[in-house]
C-alpha cells in the first residue's frame, strides 16, 4: 500500500497577511508554470535557439538550415521536429521542398527580450 504523501509546510510564520494573500491571488498555477518550463526547456538548446532566430528573418528549408549552422539534414530535422510537436514552427511545402518559418513571431520577441536582458544580468558562459 502506497504511503500518503506528506504535505510540505513552511518553517515561518506569516509576517505581512495582507501582501501574502494579494501575492498569493496572482500565483501561476501548475499548468501553466509547467508550460512556461517547457518553453525555456526548448529554448534552453542552443540549436534549436539559433533555428527560432534564423526563422525569425527569414523561411528556410532543411538544408539552408543545415547549411548555416554546419549540421546534417539529419539533426536539424530532428529539432525542427522538436519545435514543430511544440507548435513552434510551421510548413510551408512547395514541389518536393519544405519550407519552415515561426508559427508565432513571440517566440522571435522573447528571444530579442533575452538580448536586451543578458548584459543587465550580467551572465556568463
């Protein structure tokens, strides 16, 4: 049988019942923090974030793509697929050619957000 899960509680008392219970009327919940996860899960490869900001500018195909970040078709294919399952990007065929751009040009602005927000955390490599 199963051992009931123990239900973690914080080791303070509440300070500020006021602000507590306005910080906690805005709380994300669960779903929704597990799809922001997610997203900078994806986001977190650096291939696939050369691939968002290379169809931020432009419809690419496969091997342009390849070309560009000096991969095989293969491995490419498979992190477009990755952000294809996501709904990140989108198809375009045309003859025997498919063509990729961003499904939502906000993946292009969190990416240039990120610029802008790396020299005031001061990160490094």
């Amino acid at each position: 049988m199963p051992k009931p899960c123990k239900t973690i509680t914080s080791d303070c008392e509440m300070i500020h019942e006021d602000l507590v219970s306005k910080a906690k009327a805005r709380m994300l919940d669960e779903k929704t923090l597990n799809k922001i996860s997610t997203l900078y899960k994806i986001l977190a490869d650096s291939t696939r974030l050369k691939i968002i900001d290379l169809l931020s500018q432009n419809e690419l195909c496969v091997c342009d793509i390849a070309v560009l970040l000096k991969m095989t078709k293969s491995a490419v294919s498979h992190q477009l697929k990755r952000l294809r399952d996501l709904n990140m990007v989108k198809t375009r065929r045309e003859g025997k050619e498919v063509f990729y751009t961003l499904s939502n040009m906000h993946l292009a602005k969190l990416v240039k957000e990120s610029l802008n927000s790396i020299d005031d955390l001061k990160l490094k490599n």
